[in-house]
C-alpha cells in the first residue's frame, strides 16, 4: 500500500504521548472547546482547500464519531465537502444550496460498478424533495426526518446512481462490500456533487 506522509501534523497528541517527530506540527492545548478535527479543518479551510478526506474517525470513541459526523455538515456550511471514511464505510453531507434559493437542489452521483449498501439519514429537522435514482427502493420528492431511520440499508443496483436533496441536509452513506481500500481513492474523486443548474 502506498503511503503518504504528511505535510502539516496538527492535534494535541495526548493519545499519542508525544509530540510527533515532523518539522510542521500545530501542537494545541489537551484543554480546548474544539475537538483536533474542527482546528485541522478550520486550518485547511484557512489555507483554501474545500474537499476534505477524514480518515480514521469512524469507530473507537462513538462521541468523536458523532462529533466528525455533524463536522460534515458544518463543511457544507463553509462551501466545502467532507468525506469520512474508515471500518468500510464513507459518509458526506448534502446540503440545499445556501446562496442562490432554497430550492436550489444538492445532487451527487455515484459511479456505476458500487456494490454495497447505501444509506440516507436526515441529520435535523426535516431534509426535503428527497429523491433516489438506480438504488434498489428509489425515492421521488420524499421528506425524511431527524425522528426516524426510513433511509438505512438501500443498495446498488450496478447502475450510476443519483441522491439530491432539495431542503435540509442529508447524510449518505455508503458501505462497499468489495475491495474497499483499493476503491476508497476512487469514491471521493469520481463521485461527483453538484448543485442544480450548474
């Protein structure tokens, strides 16, 4: 497997122990409001990145994985993407879009050839004009709600498939039951988001 190491090391290191041995690292406090992730991405997004990989926060501490779930969310409040992606699962947020109306649909498709399960979760309130297109149980124009898992377990059908969500947002999440690792560089570079009209 190709490694690749790090340009920028940012966290307080506690779990680690140490400070790493790398000559650009952002040390902060162990006692702080944010967790690490938000000042890594507060740090890319000051820098103009706006597509983010979160790798390795899935599992282990559930608060933390809540925490980095709800971080995809706030990046598409910054004009940004996140992809979080770790124990053969990759989630990203959808939102309406924010700048032109809020009829302004947010849709992403997926590539044909995804095998697996595929997942929608309404992260508050209500995500509107939801619509699903090539998943095994499609949906036209549906409202999902924050009170009640009617998204969970949809699959791939082997066609591109097609996720838009015209109010709210809406967390997708994928699980690949082939070679994930091999396929996880591909996701977040051929799945495509877009928003309406452009």
């Amino acid at each position: 497997m190709r490694r690749w190491p790090p340009n920028l090391v940012v966290g307080d290191f506690d779990s680690l122990g140490r400070r790493p041995n790398h000559p650009n690292v952002v040390q902060l406090p162990v006692a702080k409001d944010d967790t690490d992730m938000v000042y890594a991405l507060r740090e890319g997004l000051d820098r103009g990145y706006r597509r983010f990989v979160l790798l390795g926060g899935v599992g282990g501490r559930l608060e933390h994985t809540l925490g980095n779930l709800q971080l995809l969310d706030w990046l598409s409040t910054q004009g940004a993407v996140g992809f979080l992606a770790g124990e053969k699962t990759v989630v990203t947020a959808l939102r309406e879009g924010t700048v032109a109306t809020a009829l302004r649909n947010e849709t992403m498709t997926f590539p044909a050839g995804l095998t697996g399960f595929w997942s929608a979760f309404c992260l508050s309130g209500q995500a509107e004009g939801v619509t699903l297109r090539n998943l095994k149980f499609e949906l036209t124009g549906h409202t999902l709600s924050a009170d009640f898992p009617l998204g969970v377990s949809n699959e791939f059908t082997g066609e591109a498939a097609e996720v838009s969500v015209a109010r709210g947002t809406l967390l997708a999440m994928w699980r690949e039951q082939g070679d994930f690792y091999r396929l996880l560089p591909q996701l977040w570079d051929r799945t495509e988001i877009q928003h309406e009209g452009e």
